[in-house]
C-alpha cells in the first residue's frame, strides 16, 4: 500500500490577491474555494493547489463554522511544478511573458525534459516541466 | 491552456535520513534520486514527491557535474496531501499506529471526503486524503 498520488500541493503567500491574479489570469488555472485573507484553492489536474497566508494558518482555526485543521505555514521561498506539454512550450513562454513574468531559468535535462522557471509575487519558485523530466508519460496528450 | 497537473511537491526538512525513513518506510514511497544532505526525491502517482534541506537549496547550487536550478527553501511546517483510496483508510489507520505516528486529526468532510493528518519527522503537515473530498474521481479504482 502506497498513497496513489499527490492530492493536494501547497504554496504560501502573504498577498492572496496578487497570488490569485497570478495563477488565474498567467497559469489559467480556476479558482474552486476562497476565503479572504485566509487561502485561494485551484484545481490542477487531478489534484488541487493550495495558497495559504501563513501568518494566518499556523493558527489554530477557531472560526464558527469552520472545519479546523491542523496549523501549518512556511516563510522564505517554498517551490513546486506544473506539468506541461512538449507541444506547450513555446507558447507558456510567450505567455508568461505577455505577463511581464521574467523566466528566471530554462533547462533542457539530459533525458529530454524541459524546464521553465519563474516567481510567484511572493518569491516561491515556480517550475513549468514536461513529465518526461521524471521519466513519466504524458498520458494527458491524447485527450487533446 | 493551462497546466495539466502537477508534477512535483516539495516540502523541506532538515533530517533527510529521517525523512526518507518515514516517507519510505510510513508511507511506502519509492526513492528514485537521493543526494545526501541535499534532497531525496520519491515517486508518487504521475508525479514526483521532494524533500530538501532548506539551508542547502536556498544557496545557489555550484557543485561540478550538476545543473544548477533556481534556490528555494522554507521554515516552518508545510503542508500537502496524499490521495488514498476509501477502502484503503482503516489500513492506513493501522499502518501510521504500527509505526508510532499519532493522527494528529481525522475528518469526515460534509461531501464525504476523509481525511488523516499527522506530522512527518520535520513537523510538516502531511494528510492521506480521498479524492472525493474535492469532488475528484479516484480513477486509480479500476486498476486494482
């Protein structure tokens, strides 16, 4: 028995909006769950990422109506990746920078993977890579 | 276009040996690329699970024979979760009890999502969670 994939990923960042603005309107991804101040929620995939203020979620939830969990909450530059397409590349290049989002470092590995590089506003670095990097399929291709 | 899912999730500890014991011995994940006092990377699903020691990769990356990549790293406790499937949970009871770990929390979500939280050795917050608590299909059911 092993966990059969990642579920949830989490980054942190004080400016919810600006993180917000950030992965909905450069990444495209969509917001599912929101709470001022607090957190934004997306949906990736088969899985959802997380933003957390963290000065906020080391404290225990003690909301009326809240579900609490347990406290969490990092400072300094966390990172995490996206999964791209090989036939993607180009144009997440352009968009980010049609957004003003300097690419910070591009790497094509041994193996054939690609990388891009890149900051959230709150300094996390941020990956956009081809499953190939990891040896695994992109069993997503023939769904286009 | 947006990302198709996400490939890597990082959390950061400063015992690597630790770590890799609980995630490969707790959990059951497989190690794929160890570097010691660096990083212990574990498969997981379609995507890659990283633990790195926050003193090292937050400095940039200069040893000969290695592609140098962006620094990153975080204090404090971080937080992701695993998927587990709903049959699965009782074992999963089971399996972090034989091994000492308490579960910090266990919650039935209003959907009827499940979820077990515990720490790992570094005081991350780490759940086994079901995919229905975000609505998500365990399409992994079938394989079995």
């Amino acid at each position: 028995m092993q966990p059969h994939g990642i579920l949830e990923t989490a980054v942190y960042a004080q400016d919810l909006d600006a993180a917000e603005r950030f992965y909905a309107d450069v990444l495209g991804l969509t917001v599912i769950l929101r709470e001022a101040g607090r957190h934004v929620f997306f949906r990736c995939g088969a899985g959802v990422f997380l933003v957390f203020h963290p000065a906020i979620t080391v404290q225990p939830l003690t909301q009326p109506g809240h579900i609490a969990v347990p406290p969490h909450g990092t400072t300094g530059a966390g990172h995490m990746a996206f999964a791209m397409r090989e036939s993607e590349i180009a144009a997440w290049r352009e968009r980010l920078a049609a957004h003003g989002v300097a690419i910070e470092q591009e790497t094509v590995w041994p193996n054939g993977g690609h990388s891009l590089y890149f900051r959230d506003p709150a300094g996390n670095s941020i990956e956009l890579a081809t499953p190939r990097l990891w040896g695994i399929e992109d069993n997503t291709i023939e769904k286009e």
